[in-house]
C-alpha cells in the first residue's frame, strides 16, 4: 500500500490540468457501425474536459487519410498571439471496433484511446479517452465536436447526458472559445 501511495504521489504531477478519477476506466459503447470515411474532415472542438496540451481557442482537428491507409490529425489552435499545430497518426486498432481508434502525436509514444462515441457526422460528434494507471487510477479526456465553429445547447446537453450515463464525469467540462477564429 505505501507503494501505491508513493507511486500516485510521483505521477501526480504528471496528469496536473487533467482529469482523473479513481479506479479503472469506464468501457462506454462506441458507434456502431462506424465509417471512418464519413468522418474524415475538418471538426471543431466545442466542448472539453480539460487537457493541459490544450490551452487556447479556435482549437480544431482535421482528418485525411494517407496513402498508407493511417489517418493524418493534424491539430491546431490559436494561442499566444499565433497558430500553434501538431501533427499525429490515427490508427483503427482492431477492424471489428473501428470506431476504437489510436492517436499518436509522435513516433516514440504509444498510441492512445480515441473512441468516437457518436457521431452523426455532419454536424457533431462525442469522442472519449481515457488511460488506466496501474488500475489504481484513471486520467479521462472527452470532446464535444461539431463541423461548425458552435453547436445548439440542446445537442451539448445531449452530449453530456449520453457521456454522464456511460459513467464518464463531465463536470468539469468547459466550451472552447471559437469567437473570432476566422480572421
């Protein structure tokens, strides 16, 4: 037990401007019938829980396929007076659940959860992530995206009910400033 203990103390600050809950991950359902296709384009981010690699406004995400069959991300928002972006790979991980996917924004890190939750995929979508710590804790990540720079309250309010039914806390959930983006 004081390992544990110890060891929560050392990754603390590793998951700091994250979201973390006790115990293992909850296992939402994803999209049925999912089409990866359909998907692929430019999305915004409407809501969030709070991520520290996500600290400033107009954030968005597009996606295209490579010629290898991987997806490229490529990620940006606006943040200290300038456009900051990354790029990374998305992988489906196992054909029978292709709404499970895996983001990698560099060649050294493993891939981590995307699950795309829903989707409707012309106006909005609710994408889940979430890594165990040795089971003894969990760091979560959700987003509310829509292909528009805002979403009607009745589709956020949708969004946080389906996430809060499948055991994902939402209540530290923030919208992301999308005013003055397209200038």
């Amino acid at each position: 037990m004081a390992f544990n203990a110890l060891l929560l103390i050392l990754l603390l600050p590793l998951v700091s401007g994250q979201v973390f809950h006790w115990g293992p991950c909850p296992e939402p359902p994803v999209q049925s019938g999912f089409d990866i296709y359909k998907y692929l384009g430019r999305w915004f981010e409407i809501q969030k829980l709070p991520a520290s690699f996500e600290k400033g406004k107009c954030i968005e995400a597009n996606y295209s396929l490579r010629a290898d069959g991987t997806i490229k991300v490529f990620n940006s928002e606006f943040r200290r007076g300038q456009v900051k972006s990354i790029e990374g790979t998305a992988v489906v991980q196992d054909i029978r659940q292709p709404a499970k996917l895996g983001v990698s924004f560099s060649y050294f890190t493993p891939y981590s959860p995307y699950w795309v939750l829903y989707t409707d995929y012309v106006t909005s979508a609710m994408v889940y992530s979430c890594t165990d710590v040795l089971r003894l804790f969990h760091v979560d990540f959700a987003w509310i995206l829509g292909r528009a720079r805002t979403l009607p309250a009745a589709t956020i309010n949708s969004a946080k009910i389906m996430f809060t039914t499948n055991n994902i806390d939402v209540s530290k959930m923030n919208p992301t400033d999308q005013q003055g983006c397209d200038k």
